[in-house]
C-alpha cells in the first residue's frame, strides 16, 4: 500500500513540529523516518496512524483520503516503543486482542493468531503472559499483534530503543524480514543512525520538522546535502575554505594545511572565492604511502591510535587540523602520549563539497 503526505503540517500551541512534509513511499518498502529528538518524527508517524489530526496537507494511504480517518480505519498497525502488552493476559489473548475488537470468529481469530505468532517465531509462548518474556520476546509479540489485523501499512516507533545492543541487531534483521514475507508497507521511526542504514529501503533525515534529505541509505551517506546530514549520519571529518578553482570535474578547496581537490559536485553552482565545507568520512582517508599520480596528500602527527579489534581509530594532527581515520588494515598504531611523522591522503571522490 502506497503512502503519500502532501504538505503535511502539524502544530502544538506555538510550536510548529511538523513543517510542510511531502513525502512518497511506495508499496511494499520499508521507510525510515531519522532525526535527533524533537525534529518532528514521531509526531509525523502519529499523523499517519491518526492520533494527531494535521492542521494542514493530505495523507494518502493507497487511494483513500486518510487525513481525517480515525486510526482504527485507516488500515495500518503501531507497534510502540513501549510493547504496551497487557501483562494479565497471555502471549495468545494478547495477540487476538484486536481482532476481539473487529468481532472476528472464534476459528478466524485462532487460525489468523497462529499464523501471526508463527511468523514472529513465538508459537512455543503462546501460553506465556507478558512478565514471563525476554525484551526481545515482548518486541516479537507486539510485531505479531499488529500483523494479526493484516495492516496495509506497518508503523514502528522506535521499537528496539528499549532491547540490548544484541538483541537491538538481532531483531533488525526479523523485523525486515516479517515485513517483506509479509510484503508490508513500513514507517519506521528511529534515531538510531545504525539500525536505519542497514534495514532502511529508503530513509528522510529530519531536522526542526523539515525534510533535510531522503534518498537510499547509501546515496544519503556518502553524498550528503548540508553539514548537517553529514554531521548526523555516521561520523566526518569537517574542513572549511574558499574555492580557488571549479570547473564541471573538480573543485579545488584552500584548507589550512594545503588544497584539497573534490570530483564530487555540488547540487548547487559554486564560484571562486566562495567559501565552502568540506566532508570527508574517517574510513576513506589512507595512512601511508599515497598513490605516485595522487593529490589530497598531506603530512602530520599521529596523536593517538585506539585499537578495536576489526579496525583502529587514530587522530592524526595536520596543520592544527585533527583529522579522524578509521583504519580497517591497522599497521601503525601509537599511545596517548607518544607521536609519529605520517602520511595522510584521500581520494577526490570521496571528499563531497557542501554549501551549506
């Protein structure tokens, strides 16, 4: 089921929250909603689901006008951060809850709530009440809960904040799974920047209730469009100067500690002079030995290495700058404390060129 918001725009009191969203999501892909706390994502989602009425726009779930719809008519299921399960009723009554409210037969209800549990892998709880299960558990029934009343659209706010980091990545992976077994449309709410780029078919950044991008999780990481976005999603290194020259392969950056050359465009005309933002993600900078025809090589100290197992973190100093790397192939390391002259470089399409 298709979901379309059509300048949607909410506010509570003074306090604009949601401001002139338009979004399209389509049938069967599983969207993610991204933002700090306060940038409008749960209000959004409860504008779908019908909790909150906006006080402008269109909501469009498949071809029925939804802006106005009570939530029980709208055709989505919620699952809430909180599981919001009834601790005096088993795993079972649970589940069919909402199809008691539906008037749904005895036999429907017990075929459908089978099925539910089935897919959610909870079929040997059904006899379990609520305090008797792990918080993976409790996610898993409150997902069957809401797939019971087969919804046209799955919304989900926030629903691994509350699990450990294991079971956090553990349930990713099923909760992709149920909804493209099940070939959901999915609203996920999250501001886990992790969890939305390894579950996310497509995801919008949100920022003080406005879209700041949207697009796949790999076009909005490695090409963001503002300081922001790239700052928020993942880690970057900053560098900031004017353009000294630009045509349409390159844009050469004056940095502090030399000139730095990007193949990656602006979607925005930039001129010489301009003074312009450099991002440059940590696991794209190389220690050591730059390739002979290379530019964006640069000198400095390396000021301290922490070892992680699968990769090293290291600072290294150049020109007043620090500069964070990640290093898959650890080689050099060194301790708080103590320094070495190294070499620094990366390549010019991975530097993106930002304006604002």
């Amino acid at each position: 089921m298709k979901v379309t918001l059509q300048n949607v725009t909410k506010r509570f009191g003074d306090s604009l929250v949601v401001n002139d969203v338009s979004l399209e999501i389509a049938d069967g892909e599983l969207f993610f909603l991204l933002g700090p706390s306060g940038c409008g994502k749960t209000t959004l989602l409860r504008c779908v689901a019908g909790f909150y009425i906006p006080e402008a726009g269109k909501i469009w779930i498949g071809d029925t006008d939804a802006t106005n719809l009570p939530p029980h008519k709208r055709d989505t299921g919620m699952v809430f951060q909180s599981y919001a399960l009834w601790p005096h009723m088993t795993v079972r009554e649970n589940v069919a809850f909402g199809l008691e409210l539906r008037g749904v037969s005895k036999e429907e209800m017990a075929r459908r709530v089978d099925e539910a549990l089935a897919m959610v892998r909870m079929t040997d709880r059904a006899n379990y009440r609520s305090p008797q299960l792990s918080g993976g558990q409790q996610q898993r029934v409150a997902l069957a809960r809401a797939l019971v009343i087969r919804p046209k659209c799955l919304l989900l706010d926030e629903p691994l904040s509350n699990l450990d980091a294991k079971l956090r990545l553990e349930m990713r992976t099923e909760i992709r799974r149920i909804c493209k077994e099940a070939g959901l449309t999915g609203i996920y709410v999250t501001h886990d920047q992790k969890e939305a780029l390894s579950v996310a078919d497509r995801l919008a950044i949100l920022d003080q209730g406005k879209i700041q991008q949207c697009g796949a999780p790999c076009e909005v990481y490695e090409r963001p469009v503002s300081k922001f976005v790239a700052n928020f999603i993942g880690e970057t290194n900053f560098v900031e100067g004017p353009v000294v020259s630009v045509d349409e392969k390159r844009v050469v950056v004056q940095a502090d500690h030399g000139t730095i050359t990007s193949s990656v465009l602006p979607a925005e005309p930039v001129r010489v002079g301009q003074r312009v933002a450099l991002s440059v993600r940590p696991e794209v900078i190389h220690l050591g030995e730059p390739p002979r025809d290379g530019v964006n090589i640069f000198h400095g100290e390396l000021r301290e290495s922490v070892y992680l197992g699968e990769m090293a973190q290291h600072q290294v100093v150049a020109a007043g700058t620090t500069v964070k790397i990640f290093d898959l192939h650890p080689q050099i390391l060194t301790r708080p404390g103590h320094s070495k002259q190294v070499t620094v470089w990366c390549r010019p399409e991975n530097v993106v060129v930002l304006t604002r």
